[in-house]
C-alpha cells in the first residue's frame, strides 16, 4: 500500500522511459523541465518554513543531532580517506566522491516528513546543525584529501 504513491509511481514510470528509451512528447518533456527547476526552490522554502517553527533552543540542546551531523560531516569522508591511503583510485572520481560524501545533512530529512504531516523539528536542527558545521568540515576534508593524494 505505500509503494502505491504518486512519487514511486512516477519513480519508476520514469525509469522504465530511461531504460526502454521511449521517446517522450514534447509537452510532457517541457513540464517535467519546469518542474525540476522548481524542485530546489520548493525544497528549500518547505525547510526555512519548517525551520522557522521550531524551538530552536530545545532543538539545540538534542545531543543525537550533534552525533549524527558528525558521523555524516567526519566520519564516513575520513573513512573514505583511509580508504584512499590504502587505494589509489582516479584523482577527479574520488574529488567528486569526497565531495557527495562530505555534504551536509540532506533537506529530504524534512522535505518527506512534512510532506507526511510529522514532525520535523529534529530534522530541522540537523539540517541547521549539519549546514553550520559543514562550512568548516568541507574545506578541511578537501585540506585532507590535498595532503593524501599529492
């Protein structure tokens, strides 16, 4: 019953255009192209507006937001660059790897709960928390990834 959605069915309808390469009518080409331009700004309107309804004090104070933004902010990029003491993969795949993997936390994490009519406070602070921070752990994953590679 949930798989019966509008996004997963729309999920693989457009997989099954991808894979079979079904020509797809311009009209419906145009619209999805409006459409994704939207996406981002939709997404990131839906979050300031659940931002803005939080307590940010209480949300704050949540020691497993701090947890998880270091896990996705820290850990899982410098496992990566252990990974790559220990491997030589290409210089520009594994640049765009560390780069997917030293990303903040995604909006997703609020965007499919308010879509759901739940809470989203502890979504909101990680979101902010992990947004924060990465402004100081990106540039010192790619510092880290400069010193490994050369």
């Amino acid at each position: 019953r949930n798989l019966l959605n509008p996004l997963f069915m729309a999920m693989i309808l457009g997989m099954v255009i991808g894979m079979t390469r079904l020509p797809v009518p311009s009209f419906i080409d145009v619209t999805i192209d409006a459409f994704s331009k939207c996406m981002s700004p939709c997404t990131m309107l839906l979050t300031g507006m659940c931002v803005a309804k939080i307590d940010i004090k209480r949300v704050l104070k949540i020691k497993s937001i701090y947890a998880l933004s270091a896990i996705r902010l820290l850990l899982i990029p410098t496992v990566f660059l252990i990974v790559l003491l220990i491997h030589k993969f290409d210089y520009g795949v594994s640049l765009c790897v560390l780069a997917v993997l030293s990303m903040p936390l995604g909006l997703n994490s609020v965007v499919i709960p308010e879509s759901h009519g739940q809470d989203t406070g502890e979504a909101s602070g990680m979101a902010i928390v992990s947004h924060l921070a990465s402004a100081l752990t990106i540039p010192l994953m790619f510092t880290l990834f400069d010193l490994i590679v050369r």
